[in-house]
C-alpha cells in the first residue's frame, strides 16, 4: 500500500506490529523488512504482547529502532 502513486508524499507512513518477536509464518528475514521499511520511509512502532526473551525483545527493538520508531513493552492486560 505504502507504494501507492496515489499517496502523498509528504503524509506520515506509520505501522504499529503487534507481536511476541518470534516470526514462524514469514519468509522475509527482518533485515529485509527493515530494509523496505526505510526505502518507503515507514516509522514502525513495535509492542511486545506478553513475556520476552532477550532475543525476542531484541527482534521488535531493533525493528523499531532502525525505523524511527518506538518499541513498547506489554506484560500485562493492565498495561494497555
């Protein structure tokens, strides 16, 4: 969608992932994603939904980080 030629330019290209930092499903590597992200100027704020390793954190810190964006951490549905 972020590829659009109908998109302004100059509008704000923001995603919100919700996740636990492991990806079983995705044949994109997150280096990659990352890579895209940046090309398109997309700010990606991560949130970590539950308990985290430091390998899983690390996953959705990085992502936002090399983006722009914010990495949030949820333990809890209090939290919210």
């Amino acid at each position: 969608s972020f590829d659009d030629p109908k998109l302004d330019a100059s509008a704000q290209r923001t995603i919100i992932l919700f996740s636990d930092g492991i990806d079983t499903v995705s044949g994109v590597k997150i280096d990659d994603a990352i890579a895209r992200a940046r090309e398109f100027k997309v700010r990606i704020n991560t949130v970590m939904l539950g308990p985290s390793t430091q390998a899983t954190q690390g996953n959705l810190e990085r992502i936002a980080i090399m983006t722009g964006g914010q990495y949030i951490p949820l333990t809890t549905p209090e939290a919210l």
